[in-house]
C-alpha cells in the first residue's frame, strides 16, 4: 500500500507516531495509501525548519525568489496531467475538473512572480524640512496553511506560493482524505530550487491542527473548510495572537429574472450545481426563479440533468464522478430522503444512483428539489453534494430578501437581460462575488477570492492583494539626515511644517 508520509526541511519524513489515516478511491471504495498523522512533536519540528529558513529566505532579494517561482510554474505546468492524475484517484473528480483546478492554482504562482511590483513601496519625499517618509511592507515570519479536501492542489496554492513570495516560510497541513497532490506540489518546489525549510507539509487531523494555532513561532494561519471550523480556527488562532484568514462554508443562490434567457439559465444551473459533484464552496445550491419562471426552468433543468453521465473519475466520457467518503455520500442523501416530508417537490432523486462494475463507490446521482420552503433542512444546510433547491419568489425585492437572509454570503449570482437590474443586483445583494448572467464568480487570481457574513471569519480575503497585505506588514519609515544648521530642544508635537 503506498504510504504518503511528511515534508519537513526539504525531505520526506516518515511518520514518528505510528497513527496513520486511510485513502480511499472514491469510485472502488477500496483503501488504495496510507497516510502518516503527525503528532505535535512532528509539527514542531516542521515549524522550526520553517523559522529556520526564514532567517535566509526573509531577507533574500527578490529576484532570487522570482526566479525560484518562475521554474516552478514552469514545472507545475509540465507535471499539469500528473498532478490531475493524484486529485483524480483520492478525490474523485473527473480528469478534465482536476485540469481545470490546477490551472487556476496556476494563476496565483503566476501572480506570485510578479511579486516585485506587489512589494513595490512608496516614498514622498520633503514632508518636511529635510525629511523624508517611506512605507515598505515586510513578511511576517512562519505562516501555516490548513485547506479542504474539495481542492487539494487549487487551494494550497491560493496560499503558499503568495506567502513564499512575500518572504515568509509556511507549513501546510493538507486534508488527510486527499493528501498526495499537497505532497507533490512540495517536492516540485524543490525540484524549483525552493530552499529546504520554505515549504513543508505535515499531514494529519485535529492534533497537527491544535499544535499549528497554538504554536508560538505561528505568526498567522490561512484556512478554507467549513463554517463551524472557520469559527474555531480562527477563534482559537486569534486568542494565540495570530493573524487569521478563515473561509467558511457557503449556500450560494442563483437569482433568475423573467427576462432571463432560461435555456442559458439552465446550462448554467446544471454546470453550476453538479460539477465536481457539488463539492464546491461556490457551487450553486439554490435557483430562485422570480416570477412565473419556476416551471419552465425547473423543466430545462431537469432535461439536462438526466443527461449527465456519472462515472470513474479517470473515464474520459464521465462528467461526474463520485463523493470524497462513504459517510458524506450517505449524509447527502439523508437531505433528499426527508426533502419530501419537508414540503419540498422531489423532481429528481439520485441516491438509488450506482455505477455497473464499480458498486461499492461512493455514488449518489443527481437530486432536484423544487418549491422548497426556506425552513427546509436542503436549503438551511450546506449540504456539499450534487442536490440543487429551487425556490420560488413572486418579485425582484422578494428574491434578494431571500438571499440577504441567508447566514452565508460567499457567492451569489443573477440571470437577467436588465442591465438596470443587474446593477442594482450587485450593489444589493449581501455577498463578496457576484456573477452577472455568471454562474459561479470566483474571480481571477489579481482580484481577492472571499465572502461575507458566516462565509468568513478574518479581514483579509485571499490571494490579491489581499493574500499579499496578509502575509506581509507594513512599515513607515521617517528619515532626516543631520544638517550642521539642525539642532536645538523642541518638545513640541512635530507637526512636519
């Protein structure tokens, strides 16, 4: 069984507590790696390769990091298909998905080359007689990365490529059900020239998570999962002095206007809500049709969620593949089976779903859930699987009152011809990425990924310049040079005239 083992100063490190966790393939259900769990003793000593390299990478130019960053995107783009290979046998999405996780990964490390121009300070100069003032920004130390299991290379690299850069070094603990696409990211680096220490990668479950945002050489801790434990780290991690970046779950709603063109509505409801087998934080998990548009949509739904092939993630003719676990495959069900009980219409119903030669996957086929109440357990849970809730308003103000009520505001997104209303739309509406006629919004890397409400817990956004002013902090300098003409006691305020 292959064994997928830590990262700590530049090597593989095997695991020291002898608890280790199982990975299995979604589509068999069969246990396929081991990988080792690390105790708190491991996690220090990866915090201190991590402090200790910082001594030398913090202050290297940067040019020297440049370079490094720009023969690993290089690296990265050639291993593209092997990387997909790994998020494809642990997590399960279907090979064309993983691809397209990499490649947005891709855009941060391709942000992170340009990080001179993001480090750029500033100077005026004579704010006073001979007196100049700067602002420069300089890293913070030691930062730690906890990320999902939904991306397993796509997140780590919303984080560490922009900490590096800035000139921090990091620790990363990866989910535990999909870990060996983190662990190759980190032997790419150093294949890069990444010096040993910068990066390192412990595996493992709340033990490594606790030692991490406790630890007192731990200046900051970027994590995405969901809302309960975004509340948690970054409760704990702030009462430890930390700087948090916590991103939490999501309910994201998809508002479509009687104008709307509904065949186009319903293409993008499909992708939006099914792919990767809803196991996005941006996924759309609920349409709200304004208007006398609930029928005719849920129909142009329904016709082509039927058509969707489900099946091994490594098949090139499946467009979805199976749930992470067993448990989570049987939690979302558990949604679809009391829908029903709860007023909801079950237009679709996939959890009798199986896959011929492959029956102990973990499989669950695509649910539709019409006029579902907002009281419904499917709409006031993130359900995180492939069940799409739609519900109905009579008006525009109706709708966005729907949305703004919900606890979360990570995503949201409109359908509509109206410009007028689609501005209004997106100054209204309570949420950190709206799309227009744009089912899932998640911006480009120059622009900052992040929520509002419950789906957040912190100040900064990530990647952006929000990621750079979050693993970096400021500082103003004010300087005067001596002058033979200078001199003399005045205890008054310096008011610079």
């Amino acid at each position: 069984m292959k064994t997928v083992n830590h990262w700590i100063g530049g090597k593989s490190v095997e695991g020291a507590s002898g608890a280790f966790g199982q990975v299995t393939d979604p589509a068999t259900g069969a246990v396929t790696t081991e990988v080792a769990f690390a105790s708190a003793e491991e996690v220090d000593a990866a915090v201190a390769a991590a402090k200790a390299a910082f001594g030398t990478w913090g202050t290297s130019s940067l040019a020297a990091r440049t370079a490094v960053l720009f023969r690993y995107r290089a690296l990265l783009d050639a291993h593209r298909d092997e990387l997909a290979e790994l998020i494809t046998a642990e997590h399960g999405k279907v090979h064309s998905d993983a691809l397209g996780e990499v490649a947005r990964g891709l855009e941060i490390v391709e942000l992170a080359c340009g990080i001179t121009l993001q480090l750029k300070g500033e100077l005026s100069t004579q704010v006073s007689g001979g007196v100049d003032v700067a602002s420069i920004r300089q890293p913070l130390g030691v930062v730690a990365g906890i990320t999902p299991f939904n991306f397993p290379a796509m997140v780590p690299m919303w984080m560490f490529p922009l900490a590096v850069a800035c000139g921090n070094t990091f620790v990363l603990k990866p989910s535990e059900k999909d870990p060996s696409a983190a662990l190759r990211l980190a032997e790419l680096a150093a294949e890069a020239g990444l010096p040993d220490g910068v990066l390192n990668v412990v595996h493992g479950d709340k033990v490594a998570v606790d030692r991490l945002l406790e630890h007192p050489d731990v200046a900051a801790v970027s994590f995405v999962g969901s809302t309960p434990i975004a509340r948690h780290i970054h409760g704990v991690a702030t009462s430890h002095g930390k700087r948090v970046q916590a991103l939490g779950g999501a309910k994201n709603h998809m508002l479509v206007l009687p104008d709307a063109d509904l065949d186009a509505a319903a293409d993008a409801a499909v992708s939006a809500a099914y792919g990767s087998a809803g196991e996005r934080c941006m996924a759309i998990s609920a349409v709200v049709a304004v208007g006398d548009t609930g029928d005719a949509l849920v129909a142009k739904i329904r016709d082509r969620a039927e058509k969707i092939k489900i099946g091994p993630g490594d098949d090139p003719t499946s467009e979805m593949g199976p749930l992470i676990t067993k448990a989570h495959r049987d939690k979302v069900a558990s949604y679809v089976h009391g829908a029903a009980a709860q007023g909801a219409e079950v237009v679709l119903d996939g959890t009798g779903f199986t896959v011929e030669g492959y029956e102990d996957g973990h499989w669950i086929g695509l649910s539709l859930l019409d006029k579902v109440s907002t009281d419904a357990d499917a709409y006031r849970d993130e359900i995180f699987g492939p069940v799409l809730c739609v519900l109905r308003a009579a008006t525009y103000e109706e709708g966005i009152a729907l949305i703004n009520a919900s606890p979360w505001g990570n995503g949201t997104a409109i359908f509509t011809r109206d410009g007028g209303a689609a501005r209004r739309f997106q100054l209204e509406v309570q949420a950190g990425m709206v799309g227009v006629n744009v089912p899932i919004p998640v911006p480009v890397g120059y622009h900052s990924f992040g929520g509002w409400k419950d789906s957040i817990f912190g100040d900064h956004h990530i990647y952006g310049n929000d990621g750079v002013h979050f693993y970096t902090r400021g500082k103003v300098v004010t300087t005067r040079w001596p002058n033979p003409e200078d001199g003399g006691v005045d205890l008054g305020f310096p008011s610079h005239r």
